[in-house]
C-alpha cells in the first residue's frame, strides 16, 4: 500500500509499505478520508507536541473513516463491507482508567499519529472491532472522518456540563471551537459566544451556531456572565478573561493546546467556585457524533475547505495558512470520482487487499 510517510528531518514521502493485517478482535479498513488536525501540521512543522518526539518515520492523521475490507479472529465476517468512522485509539482496556469508562486516560494508550504509533494517510489500516464505528448510508466519508474533532467537542461540551438555556463563552473559532459552539447549540444552549481575533474566522462563527461574534481586541470584547467557558484557542489571555467572565459556580474547560503554563486569576476562581479542567481526547463520544450529524443537528460536511490527494500532503497540512480555510480533507486512495459508485458499493474483496475475511484465519499483530 502507499503510505504518507513523514520524517525527523521533516521530510515527507510516499513509501511502498505492507498492507497491515489484523489481529485477533481488529478489522482491517480501507481508508477512505482522512481530516487534518492542527497536532498534523505541529509534527510537521516542530517534530514533536510536548513529550510526543518524531524521532523514527511516522504516518500522520487521526481522523478517518472507511470500508470494513478484512477481519480479524472472533470478529464477524459480516461487518466487511461495512462503512466505518475510526475512533483512533487503543487503550489497554484492564487499565484503571479504562475500568472506570475513562478510557481515554489510560496510560496504556496507543492513539493514532501519535509517536510512535502510525496515523490513517495511507491506504489501510487496522483497529479494534469495537472502535470501528459504523456509519449510517447518508453520512458521508468526509463526516465519517470528522467525527473524530466532533468527538472532541463533545467531550468539551460533557465536560462544561452545558444544558438547555445555557450561556456558553468559546474562545477560538478554529475547527474545534466551531464544532464546539455546534454542540452547544444542539444540546440547547441559548447564548454562544465566540471570541476570535480573525475576521473571516468571526465572519464564519454565526454560521456554525454563535449567536454572538466577539473580537477579542475591539472595545466591545467584554463578556460577563456565562455560565460554561470553553478555551479552544491555547492562548493564556484568552483563558484568563474567559474564566472572568464566567458567572458564579461557572465552569471553564481547557481544550486548545498552548502553553505549558499560565498565570489564571485564583481570587476569581475561589470566590465564584468556578471549576476548572481539561479535556484530552474523548471517551464513549462516537454514538452521540454520529447521532448529532446523522440528523443533522451538527453539519460537518461544511466544514471541509479542502481535498487532496496522498502526494498532497504537505499542501494539505499547509492550508490552514490560507485564509477561510478550515479543515482540509485527504484522501488516500485517490480524490472521490463522482461518476464511479459510492464506498458502500466498492467495498472491495478481501482478496484484492490480501486480507482474509475469515473471522478464524491467523492474522499478524500490525506493529
């Protein structure tokens, strides 16, 4: 198979590389669309996120979806053919955290495009049976591939504990700060505030679910009195005047990633009883995804500003430079040809992949 490979020299190439076979409980998927992720462009850019170092060759990209094309043992050979979107992790499941249903905590964890685990910007790929989730016919591969920022936003909603009549404070309308102001709205929070220094950015945050547009330098930046803030910004200041304005026993939730440490004002906090965390990554969040864009409730497809090829990678991971652009989609088989059918009906053979569908075939742990 083809695989976008990046390297610690920052180099990125196309390498001829063994299409993975699945283990025992994992499905082999052929990837259809892959969404690129700011963390992407960071590796590309910086070679690591904090402790995370790109010191061998690695795959990037987390959000995937596509076709069920193999199987692994005690898994189902019903479920090739099958549409999927991937939650890309795998956590040791006899873990604390994972007992407790927090499984994204686990220390265990393998996730995706995270060193030194290989990333979706390749033609296949394996994940347990349990977090390939299937997709509904009328979901597209492209949403299929977005439930994954979704997820994130819905982590964060969970986490602020926003309910109907809510007022919400979002600090950056990036990809996940507009999903976030989404699932706001859909859980029925009556005033979503989006802070954001860009104007096209501000331009674009009514049309995903801000009922009001703040910059956060103009004179009339001011917020007071919401009762949930979401900083998915990464930036100090941003987070320091969101907890300020957050109305008594408010509570502020940390999703962008930025600097190590800041300086947040404790006299605020202790005096409202404001609770502060942290959110990272997800748990049991793809139902309620693929629910809320199944409906229609939160529209992802409008989100994508960009499509690419595999050997388009780094023009890919570079669009977020370009003006208006919000979140650019790769595919690794090739841009969708409207004249061909559908991914539900090129499923392919298991035998055109050199993958067995047979639930009790031998299969190799992919490393």
């Amino acid at each position: 198979m083809r695989a976008s490979v990046l390297h610690p020299d920052g180099a990125l190439t196309i390498d001829e590389r063994p299409v993975p076979q699945p283990a025992a409980g994992e499905v082999l998927v052929r990837v259809g669309a892959v969404g690129l992720c700011g963390s992407d462009a960071h590796y590309l850019r910086h070679g690591r996120i904090g402790e995370y170092v790109v010191t061998a060759p690695i795959v990037l990209g987390h959000e995937a979806g596509g076709v069920i094309v193999g199987v692994g043992a005690y898994v189902s050979a019903s479920r090739v053919g099958q549409r999927v979107s991937i939650e890309p992790q795998t956590p040791d499941m006899a873990s604390p955290e994972s007992r407790s249903g927090r499984y994204n905590l686990c220390p265990h964890m393998r996730f995706f495009a995270t060193p030194p685990v290989d990333g979706a910007l390749c033609e296949y790929v394996t994940i347990g049976d349990a977090f390939a989730h299937a997709v509904p016919d009328h979901v597209s591969d492209e949403a299929a591939a977005l439930c994954e920022p979704l997820s994130v936003a819905i982590a964060a909603i969970r986490k602020a504990e926003v309910a109907v009549g809510d007022s919400v404070l979002i600090a950056g309308a990036g990809p996940i700060g507009l999903l976030c102001a989404q699932v706001a709205r859909a859980v029925g929070a009556d005033r979503i505030v989006m802070s954001e220094p860009d104007a096209q950015r501000r331009a674009m945050a009514s049309t995903f679910g801000a009922t009001d547009v703040v910059d956060p330098g103009g004179p009339s930046a001011r917020v007071d009195g919401v009762t949930a803030f979401i900083d998915a910004s990464g930036v100090a200041a941003a987070a320091v005047e969101g907890i300020r304005a957050l109305s008594p026993a408010g509570r502020a939730v940390l999703v962008g990633m930025g600097a190590d440490e800041m300086t947040l004002p404790t006299s605020v906090i202790q005096n409202r009883e404001i609770v502060l965390t942290g959110v990272f990554r997800y748990a049991n969040t793809w139902p309620t995804a693929l629910s809320l864009i199944s409906s229609g409730r939160v529209d992802v497809d409008a989100m994508v500003t960009g499509r690419f090829g595999l050997d388009e990678v780094r023009a890919a991971l570079d669009a977020d430079r370009t003006p208006g652009s919000i979140k650019a989609i790769v595919y690794p088989g090739g841009l969708p040809d409207p004249s061909r059918p559908g991914p539900s009906q090129q499923a392919g053979l298991a035998a055109s992949t050199g993958a067995s569908s047979d639930p009790h075939a031998d299969k190799e742990v992919h490393p």
